[in-house]
C-alpha cells in the first residue's frame, strides 16, 4: 500500500502514455509541462454544477494543464501538476454520493450468496481430498501391512520414511506432473497472477518464457546429480560435498522460510471463501489448515499428490468455466482485446537498464530465470516428487509434462486478469472498495461472472483452495523429510525404530500446520501476496541456489569458502528484501500502476477514496539496493554466494579436485575433472626418476 500524498492531488501526463481520468476511459498524448492549478481554477470547481463538472471532464481530455481528476500513465510521468484539496472534495460531494445509486457496502453484499449447492461442491472437495488421506493412511497401509506378513521377507528398516517421503520411488508419471503443478502453482500465483495482469499489465507473462529456460538448465545441472545420489532431502547433498554444518545451515534456512511461507498459502483461499461468502476470515483459516493437516499426516506423499491430481481438475476446470463465460459477457475476445489494449494491459516489458524498473526486460527473462529456477531445480518439495519417480527417464518424462501443465495454467491466470480488467474497465472495484484489498478481486470477478449459476461460485472457490491446499500439504510433507533427514537422523545415537520414525514425521506435520494460523494475522498486514511471496523465497531460496551452483559446478571451492559466502549472502539478501517491502508498505518507494476508472459505476462510494490513492499511479523515485526489482532477488543472492565464496577462497585455500567424487558435481563439470585427473596421473609417470637406480 502506497501513502496518501500531501497537499491535494497529483496529476500525471506523458506523451507516450494511455491516460485514463475518474471520469472516461482514453488514450491521450500530452506535451510535457509542469503547472500548478491557481486557487481561482479550484474556486470554480467548488461551485459548478454537476453537469458543468461533466462538461469540464469531457474538454480534459485535449486541455492537460486543466485536469482536476486523477490521472495516471504507463510509463515515467513526465509532468506533474498539483491542485488544491478543495477540488477533491468538490468532486467527491457532486459525483459520488447518489441517493438513488446502491452503496458499494450493499454490494459487496448482495455479491456475498454463496448458496447450498455452492457449499456442497466445496465441502464434497473437501472430503474427497481427506478420503484420499484416510485411503493411504490406514486402508492401503493396512493391505500393505497384510501382504508383507504373508510373504517371507520382513519389511526392511527405513521403508517407513521412504514410503511416506518418497512413495517408496514407485510413483508414476503423471499424477506426480499434475501433483507439480498443483503445488507450484498455489492459491497465491492464482489470484496473485490474475490481479499482476489487472495492475501493472502483462509485464509479467514474458517470465513463461523463463520456465522453459529454467526447465533445460535443471535438466542438464541439477536433476543428474540428484538422481544418481538419490536423495530424500537436498540437503544431504550439502554433507557430501561440504560438511554437516553447511547441511544444517540450509536445512535451517528452509525451514525459516517455509514457516514464513505457509500462512501466505492459506490466507490466500481464506480471503477468496471470505468474500464470495460473507464468513470471517479468521473462522475459515482453521478450518483449512485442519482440512489439509490431516490428510498430510494420514496419507503421506501418496495422500499428497493423489490429491492434488484431483485439486489440479477443479483447478483447470473452474478456470475454463469462468474464462468462457466472462468472454461471452464482454462481447467476445475481439472487445477483451480492445478494452485491454485502451487500458494499456497490453504492454511489453520496459527496454532499460535501470534496475529499479520493475519489469524490465532484464529483471523479466535473466532475474525471472533465477526466480524459476530456484523452483524447478533445488526446491525441496519439487526434488522429493522427482525422487518418488523410480527412474531418470521417467523423471524427464514429468519435468516436461510438468513445465507443460504449468505453463497452460499461468496462460489461464494470465487471460483471468485481462479478463478482469475488460469486466471492470470502467469501474475499478479496488478503486471504489468493493474490493477490500487487491487480491479480492478474482473472486469479485467470480460473483460477477458466476455468481447467478448455482455451485459455479462454490466451484471456483474449491479450485483456489485446491491450489492452496496442495501447495500446503507439499510443504508440510517436505518439512517431516528435512527434519527426520537433516536434524534427527544424523544425531541420533542409535537407528530409529520405524515406529518413532511415523510419529516424528507426523508430529512435525501437526506443528508446523498448526503453527500457521497464527502467523495469518500478520500476513493480511503486507500487502500484495505476489511479491511478498517472492521476496520472502528470495531472501532463502537467493543464497540456497547459488550453494548448489557453487557445489555442482565449482568444483575448487571448499567448505569454509561457501560458508563465508552464504552468510554474506543471506544477511545481504535478508536487509534488501525486508527494507524493500517496508518501502512497500509505508510508500516511501513504489512502482507505478496502470490507470483505471470509475466514471461506469452504478453504485454509490466514497469518490474521496478513490482521489486519495493518486500517489499509487505515480512512482516514487530512489536509488537505493532495495528499490530494485523483486525479479532480481533470487538471481542477486545467488550471484553474492559465488561472488563472496571465490574471494573467500583466497583465504581459505581451493578444494583437491581430485579427491572429488564425481556424483557430486553436474555431468559436464566431470569431463573437466576426468581430464585434469588424467593429466595429473600423467604428469606423475613422466617424472624422471633422478638418481634412482
């Protein structure tokens, strides 16, 4: 959330920019000038007349040095005129407050019928996804149990972390893609991505491209070296190429993230259900986490992702129901096109090398590269889906399925939030309150669209929280491996029976959800989830990516090195990112949004409120770190960690590369190493035996 500017209302104009006032949707080209409007300009506002006012509005669009209504433009605004609160208030009393118009209060109301059926379609998600838990939890697992003691082998001791982590590497390959996709995309890239399109434009869709990028670097960097060291927690990879504290450094880091993380995922669903429905947030919040508790603890990895191959149908299908609909009552694509393209939506990423530029091209394909990559190639909880593949071709077969899946639904959210703004491209529901904060407003698109067919609302709903619940119990099942792999077993005195294993995994899954409903209460105070989600990952998943770039293809660095470097890293990253979303919160540095408008409502609101928030549509201009874009967090902590560890390395002497096992880099890292321990062995023979007979 931005501040409220002092002193009045700021206008912006620039010649390249679509312009949009309070009062008309247009694109305009302005020269640049700098006035201020003279007291006697804002005298004769007060005392027009409404349909004076109207006529004013209309000559604004070719006369910008007599704009009195919020204005607001795509690019670098290139004048700024300021005129006197006066006039603000004289628009507000003669344009909003309509006795014969609804408020917005009576209509967020009325848009507030989630009916039975709606309610049955979510509950029967809900239950279908805690019958699958109870399924693998106790009926599979009982069969289970029968078959072995008929059979002349015992169970083996540790098949009971590999069952409930890893599926026992016998999952297949497609409900593991749609599993990926699922928890990928949670509940907060649903809506988040939709309301990115609606605000800023579609910037954003360029980083698709990146996940094909992404894609092939994991393929042929990270993915090997996991698959041949088969791995149930990435971070053992940190005790087999550094050493058990560089192991529990990242487990550590995970852990703080993931905390951090979860209330994001299940306050996302809970916002949605709470303005379709009426019901208080914070009565929804444990009902979700309870729901979703359960079935990770009964069901394990089996429980998950067969879940969230349900979760991934009601996802894509209440996506494509909404899309068709909400296009038919547009007009059709061509007037979606339109409307979008007059709004400016329809914009491409900036061509400048400023880094505090939000969506670049740089930021958008390198920074977005980075941001990806840490997803798809070291991500905990993505790894332990691979890991559950019995084989490497069948572990290709999902990445590119997978990367498929995903790449459709983001196109999906990517259309929602055009979708959005032809709906409302002349009435701003953020604008006018109807939407109580941001990322309301798919669901308000949903009532709108949806709302007169009965369980359509209920459907949608159940499609965000099926993203939500899966990204959820994802995590909470990673969190049990990192803990049993990386803080119990290696400090365990002696093996730990299979039954104690089952209750420590299931434990850290009780806690660990359960500890989310409180953080919810902070969450809903930081503004938009998108880029609160992507800064808070930065923070941990920057340096986590550069110590597994550092470990799988810089092969002299040794341990000591790469400790230096990740605490330089993440103590760096940690400042940039926090400094960076209190500059979010308070508005001392924000982006510029894309201009809306009001003039098409046909309800009453607070028109105050909407000339009030004209410091969003202007930047507020800074040079320091933390004003870069959030694209290039990921990238920038991992730059720092190789950075910081090969200067440390001067210090700290290099790694004998020949005493390197060769799993434990990437496989076009090891012909180098092959070469040079063949020439070594060379070197060696060759020597001339000088005095020796």
């Amino acid at each position: 959330m931005s501040s409220e500017p002092a002193g009045g209302q700021i206008i912006t104009t620039t010649p390249s920019a679509t312009i949009m006032a309070s009062s008309q949707l247009a694109g305009s080209s302005t020269p640049s000038t700098t006035t201020t409007t003279s007291t006697t300009v804002a005298a004769e506002i007060v005392g027009s007349t409404v349909a004076g006012i109207k006529e004013t509005m209309k000559t604004l669009i070719t006369t910008p040095t007599a704009r009195t209504t919020t204005t607001t433009s795509m690019a670098t605004p290139s004048t700024t005129t300021i005129s006197s609160v006066s006039s603000t208030a004289a628009i507000s009393s003669s344009l909003a407050n309509d006795p014969t118009k609804q408020s917005v209060a009576d209509l967020s109301s009325s848009l507030q019928h989630f009916g039975i059926v709606d309610y049955c379609v979510f509950v029967l998600m809900l239950i279908i996804c805690a019958a699958i838990g109870f399924y693998f939890g106790f009926i599979e697992k009982k069969q289970k149990k029968k078959g072995q003691k008929g059979s002349a082998t015992e169970q083996r001791r540790g098949s009971e972390a590999l069952d409930y982590l890893v599926g026992g590497r016998k999952m297949k390959v497609f409900p593991v893609s749609l599993s990926l996709v699922a928890s990928f995309v949670s509940g907060i890239s649903l809506l988040g991505t939709s309301t990115e399109i609606y605000v800023y434009g579609t910037q954003y869709a360029f980083i698709l491209i990146t996940l094909a990028l992404s894609g092939v670097i994991s393929w042929y960097v990270f993915l090997p070296v996991f698959c041949n060291l088969q791995l149930t927690s990435t971070y053992e990879y940190f005790d087999k190429r550094f050493s058990r504290r560089m192991r529990l450094f990242g487990a550590v880091l995970f852990n703080i993230k993931t905390v951090l993380w979860l209330p994001i995922a299940v306050y996302v669903p809970a916002l949605t259900l709470s303005q379709v429905s009426g019901i208080e947030l914070h009565t929804i919040v444990p009902i979700v986490i309870v729901i979703c508790t359960f079935y990770t603890t009964v069901g394990g990895i089996r429980g998950v992702v067969w879940t969230d191959v349900i979760q991934s149908f009601v996802m894509f299908g209440s996506m494509f129901i909404l899309i068709i609909k909400g296009t038919i009552d547009v007009g059709g694509l061509g007037v979606l096109w339109q409307r979008n393209l007059e709004g400016g939506r329809l914009n491409f990423p900036e061509l400048t090398l400023d880094p505090t530029v939000r969506m670049g091209i740089l930021p958008v394909f390198i920074g977005g590269t980075f941001f990806k990559l840490q997803n798809t190639s070291i991500n905990q909880p993505t790894i332990q889906r691979f890991m559950s593949l019995p084989s490497l071709k069948q572990i290709k077969q999902t990445l590119w399925t997978f990367s498929i899946g995903l790449t459709l639904l983001y196109c999906l959210c990517i259309y929602v939030g055009l979708l959005a703004f032809a709906t409302f491209h002349d009435c701003d529901p953020i604008a006018t309150g109807l939407c109580h904060s941001r990322d309301q407003l798919v669901p308000v698109l949903v009532m709108n669209v949806l709302g007169q067919f009965p369980g359509m609302p209920g459907l949608f709903v159940s499609g965000v929280f099926s993203a939500a619940l899966s990204s959820l119990s994802t995590y909470l099942n990673s969190l049990a491996a990192v803990v049993l792999e990386d803080f119990i077993k290696p400090f365990a005195k002696k093996d730990i029976s299979e039954r104690t294993t089952g209750l420590i995994m299931r434990t850290v899954v009780v806690i660990c959800g359960l500890s989310s409903i409180g953080l919810v209460y902070v969450v809903e105070k930081l503004g938009m989830v998108l880029q609160l989600s992507a800064t808070l990952q930065s923070i941990v998943y920057g340096p986590m990516l550069g110590i597994f770039t550092v470990g799988m293809l810089m092969p002299w660095l040794n341990e000591k090195s790469v400790l230096a470097g990740s605490i330089c890293s993440f103590l760096t990253m940690a400042w940039i990112c926090i400094n960076a979303q209190i500059a979010n919160v308070t508005g001392t540095f924000r982006h510029p949004k894309l201009p809306v408008a009001v003039d098409g409502c046909n309800y009453d609101f607070d028109m105050s409120k909407y000339l009030n928030t004209t410091s969003e549509y202007l930047p507020s201009h800074g040079s320091n770190i933390y004003h870069i874009s959030f694209l290039w967090y990921t990238g920038l902590g991992a730059c720092l960690v190789m950075i910081a560890s090969n200067v440390a390395c001067l210090f700290f002497g290099l790694n004998d590369v020949s005493k390197l096992d060769d799993k434990l880099v990437s496989p076009f890292i090891v012909k180098y190493i092959q070469k040079y321990k063949y020439s070594e062995v060379k070197v060696v023979k060759d020597l001339p035996l000088n005095g020796l007979k």
